[in-house]
C-alpha cells in the first residue's frame, strides 16, 4: 500500500520552502555602525562623463568633477568632498564634510541655479538657511527621528562597506526635498568594468527607481552607475586617469 502525505503536510512543507526562499531583509545601518571604515575613503580628485542613451544613440549631458580629501585636526578626521556638476552651461556646486570615523554627515552647503542652501548637521538636528534665487535665506531648524546619513554621500558609505556579494544594507538619509527616507543598497556579484575588477550593487530608492553601480574592487573607487528612466539609460563613467600613479 503506497503512502501519501495529507494536504497538511504538503502545504506545510510548500510554506515551509517559501519562506525559506525569502531573501533576507537588510541590516539596518546608522553613522557608527561597526561595518563602516572610513579609511576604506582614499584622497582623490575624479572625472566622470555623464551621457543619455536610448538604443545605441548616445546624447552627452554634462560632466562632474568629484574631489575628496581627509582633512585632520585635533577634533578628529574628516572626509571632504567639493562635488562640481556642469550640464549645458549650467553649474551645480556641492561641497560637504563627513566624520571620517562614523561617517555621521557635519555639513552640507550648495549653490545651485534657483536656490543655494547651508545645512549643519548634530545628531539628528539639521540646522541651516535655504535661500531661493534673488531672495533672503530662510532658517532651518528640524530634529528628525533617527540618526541619518546625508542622501549627497551615500556613496561614501557604499565605499566605506566591507563590500562582498551577499552584503545588504538599508540607510537612513536625508535631503532638502525628500526629508528622510530610507535607500537600500545590494551587492549582487562582481565584474570587470573599465579595467578593473569591480563590485556589482543594486541601489534602490524607491520601489520603481534603481541603479546599478559598479565599485573597484581594489581601488574602491566608483567606476560607473547607470540608471533607467522612461526608457533611457542615464550613464555616470569615470574618465581614466591619463597619468595614473605608478605602480
């Protein structure tokens, strides 16, 4: 006489192998976490083009120039960035300081084409001034509910993981427009990109819009992202050094 298990039993089993497929949910990281190591962040000065493609027509946009440096004192290291993004005679200008050990954010100020704005960051305060074009500053003052990273440098966090295919992260961050919200950030193999064997992330931040950004292994810089929006597949590439550095 042949056995057969009750429907129980089977469907026990089937949720049993569902769950079990499940991908497991993101570590939940904030400024501090063990995970972070700020000396994974190098000095540099970068070039990247930034180009539309739809099909196998190109469209060339702007380009960014992304300059990084540690700056120390007796109150610690701080990792510094002055960001430049010029697009069609346009330029955005970024600068921001970041705590080198916690990668906590300090400051963040801005000047672009309709508004400039100074932010301060303690803890969860943000502090600052929001001025549009051809009108007075407006103070900022807003406590938010968890400590945050800023949403500008959220790849200086990516580049300061411990970076390995399986590592999955969500992060707090905040913005000016957006306020706080969180951004998942996947690592999903690896690649050779431009020369160099690369880190593959999935950067997600909200459930419709993603980017794929590819990191180098060895020199943990940010190589290429590309996003796809409406059907175009926006492209941020970085331009080889002409002289890299010997050895």
């Amino acid at each position: 006489m042949r056995l057969w298990p009750s429907p129980l039993v089977v469907c026990a089993l089937l949720l049993a192998a569902s769950v079990d497929a499940q991908p497991a949910p993101p570590r939940l990281l904030l400024p501090g976490d063990s995970l972070l190591d700020g000396r994974r962040l190098a000095s540099a000065t970068l070039r990247y083009t930034l180009t539309a493609w739809q099909g196998a027509a190109s469209v060339p946009l702007g380009r960014i120039t992304d300059r990084q440096w540690r700056d120390s004192s007796a109150a610690g290291v701080v990792v510094r960035r002055a960001l430049v993004v010029e697009r069609g005679g346009v330029q955005v200008v970024d600068s921001t300081a970041t705590d080198a050990r916690t990668l906590a954010p300090q400051r963040h100020a801005a000047q672009q084409p309709t508004r400039r704005f100074t932010l301060a960051y303690a803890g969860r305060r943000v502090k600052g001034s929001l001025a549009p074009e051809g009108f007075p500053g407006v103070p900022l003052d807003t406590l938010l509910a968890t400590p945050f990273f800023d949403a500008a440098s959220w790849d200086l966090v990516l580049r300061a993981l411990p970076l390995a295919p399986g590592v999955h992260v969500q992060l707090p961050v905040y913005d000016l427009d957006g306020g706080l919200h969180p951004v998942e950030l996947r690592v999903t193999g690896r690649a050779a990109v431009q020369g160099e064997e690369a880190h593959v992330v999935v950067f997600t931040l909200a459930a419709n819009r993603e980017s794929t950004v590819w990191v180098g292994a060895a020199s943990g810089r940010l190589l290429r992202m590309e996003t796809l929006v409406g059907g175009v597949l926006l492209e941020q590439r970085l331009v080889p050094d002409p002289d890299p550095p010997p050895g």
